[in-house]
C-alpha cells in the first residue's frame, strides 16, 4: 500500500481493553433508569391538539414561539457533538462500560429533548433550521470549544457540563410553569426527567472525583465554568443579556411575547434572577471541594450572588 494512504488513515481509539465489571454502582444505576423512564416524543405529546392551537395564535406570537423554540431545539442539539467527544475520550482512556453506556444515553437523550423542542416550533409556526440572525450563527457553534475541555480530566470536565445542566434545569423548570398548553407542558416536563438524571450524574463526579483534583485543575475548572456561560449561553440561549444592542432588544421583545401567551418561555428579566439564583446554589454546592467560581458580572454585578429562593 502508498505509505501516503496509511498517513490519511484516520486514527480510531483503540477500545481495547474495555472494562466490563462494573466500578461506580451510582452511575449504573443511572443507566437502568434512563431504560425505564425513556419516552418516545412523537407519541409522549398530543402535536395535533398544540397544532390547532397554534393556528388559532396571533401571526407575531407564532413567530415569537417557533423562534424560541427553535433556538431551544439547537440548543439541545449542540450537546450532541460535546456527548460524542466524550464517548471518544471514554473509549481512548478505557472507562468502565457503565460510564460509556451514561455518555450515549446523555446523547441519545439530547436528541430526544432537541426532536421534542423542534415538533413544538413546528406545530407554532415553523422550526428555523439555522438561526434567522446571523448574530446567532456566529454565536452557535461556539457553545462548545473542545480546547476547554482537553484542559481538563475527563470526570472534571463532564462535571463542569453538569454545572450548566443544573443551570438549564432552573430555568427550564421555570418554562415548565410558564406553559399553558399541554403539550409544551408535557414537552418540558419530560425533558425535565432526563435532565434531572443528567444533573445526577454530576453529583455523583463531584462526589467521587472533585476531592482529586488539584488546586489548579480547581481553578480551571471554575474559570471554564464562567467563560462558558459569559461568552455563549448568555448570548441568547440562557438569557438575552450578552447580546449586542439592537438584536438584544428584537430577541427580548420575541422572548417576552412567547412568555406572556404562556408558550414556555421566561421574561428576559425574570431569567437574569433564575440565572442568579442558579449560579448561587451551584457555588455552595461546589464550595465543599474549593472549586473557586468566577464572578459573572453581567449576571451579578460586583458581588456573588447569594441564594434567595428556598431549595
Ligand atoms: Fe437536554
Ligand atoms: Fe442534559
């Protein structure tokens, strides 16, 4: 064979030795979960009644609502690519089989969340396929950066993740009571089950691994945290308030018009406070292991926010 072709060979991790007793029995466990409360989201939500529904809706609020839950529906997605890179680094460093079965279900589990938000933007107006402002195809693929990621341990990593899973969880959990309609309710309440088994997961890293750590991998891990939030979920996934001037106030305007007709969205000032409250119970929860949380200052202002809702 022309040693050139060998050079295009691309490399694929050896999976070889794959570990199959089974070393963390909480994660397991997670996984016989995941079976048991795993839902189809044709069939788990009536689309035909939010469909007629939706056709009964002002023209601006459809817009408003298939807008929302368009970007909700890549939100979803772009944790897919992030699942995969996982996997790989779970086959490369031979992770037991239950951590790699928990990887592909988190996977399969987005796409699941991303098909339930895409079939509720269609039956309100229409999925948007790519972002109807450039500002957001600019911002979009860089939700995730592997360079971060590669900067940390494998379980830190996948528990910073988690971090912003606690995140989206809150604000999800606020959408959900937003929602006037079954199916959106339906919609959020299921995604809402595997999320909650997703924040799980983290917990159990936390516990079993954040003690591990050294203090600059601390660090990192912290600084990762608030770099991601402050540099793309502020930017119109989480809330509306990293975006520049003029799409800040069209994307708060449709935001707001989806949340008063009940769609399961959330007033842009609203998520600022869910946000803060959010990040408040995330830095007592990793307080225990010293893992140093960056102020994030559009979310803050000059001091850490201190939880004000009851747990
Ligand atoms: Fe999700
Ligand atoms: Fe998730």
């Amino acid at each position: 064979m022309d040693a050139s072709m060998l050079e295009e060979t691309i490399q694929n991790p050896n999976p070889y030795p794959v570990i199959a007793a089974l070393e963390y029995d909480d994660i397991w466990q997670l996984c016989l979960q995941a079976r048991d409360l795993a839902w189809d989201p044709v069939r788990a939500i009536d689309w035909a009644e939010l469909k007629r529904f939706g056709d009964t809706l002002p023209q601006e609020v459809r817009d408003a609502g298939a807008e929302w839950w368009s970007l909700r529906a890549w939100m979803e997605h772009g944790a897919t690519p992030y699942g995969a890179e996982r996997y790989r680094d779970a086959v490369f460093e031979h992770l037991p089989f239950e951590v790699k079965q928990h990887v592909v279900n988190f996977i399969a589990e987005e796409l699941r969340h991303h098909e339930a938000s895409f079939r509720v933007a269609d039956a309100l107006g229409g999925y948007q396929p790519i972002p109807r402002s450039d500002y957001f195809q600019m911002v979009i693929p860089k939700f995730h950066d592997e360079r971060d990621e590669k900067a940390m341990p494998f379980y830190a990593g996948m528990a910073v993740n988690t971090l912003f899973e606690q995140l989206s969880g809150e604000l999800l959990t606020a959408r959900y009571k937003n929602a006037q309609h079954i199916a959106i309710k339906d919609a959020c309440r299921l995604i809402l089950r595997d999320e909650a088994r997703h924040i799980q997961f983290g917990r159990i890293l936390m516990r079993r691994f954040f003690a591990t750590l050294t203090l600059e991998q601390k660090t990192t891990l912290g600084a990762k945290f608030a770099k991601k939030l402050r540099g793309s979920l502020l930017n119109g996934v989480y809330s509306v308030v990293n975006l520049p001037g003029e799409e800040r106030k069209r994307a708060a305007r449709a935001r707001h018009l989806a949340a008063e007709y009940g769609l399961g969205a959330t007033y842009p000032d609203e998520e600022v406070a869910i946000i803060a409250d959010a990040l408040a119970q995330i830095r007592a929860d990793v307080a225990p292991y010293d893992v140093p949380i960056p102020i994030v200052v559009e979310i803050e202002g000059s001091s850490p926010a201190i939880k004000t809702a009851a747990e």
